[in-house]
C-alpha cells in the first residue's frame, strides 16, 4: 500500500510548498501597511478639516 501524501516531497511540489506561505505572509504585511497608510490619511484629513474655516459654496442649484 503506498501513502496518500508520496507527491510531498518531490523536489518541483517543495518549491510551490515553500513559496505559498512566504506569498500569503507578503501579502498579509502589505495589507497591514496599506491599513497603517490609510489610518495616518484619514487622521491628516481630520486634522485639516477641523483647522481650517469651511468653504463657501459655489454650487447653483437651480
């Protein structure tokens, strides 16, 4: 009887075995860096907001 998991160690599955979580956790510290980009842009955009005066507005409604 031979074991359901002999394709593990052929050498061109160890490749994709290793690049797998070595992509997942790229991508998983990008996300947590874009979060960061977007928290300090928002936090700007607040700080700005509340230290300038409000704009006339220009719109014509009719």
């Amino acid at each position: 009887m031979t074991s359901a998991y002999r394709f593990l160690p052929a050498p061109r599955r160890l490749g994709g075995t290793a690049l797998a979580p070595a992509a997942a956790t790229v991508c998983l510290r990008l996300g947590v860096w874009q979060l960061g980009r977007f928290h300090e842009k928002a936090a700007a955009t607040r700080r700005e907001s509340t230290t300038r005066p409000p704009e006339p507005c220009r719109r014509k409604f009719f």
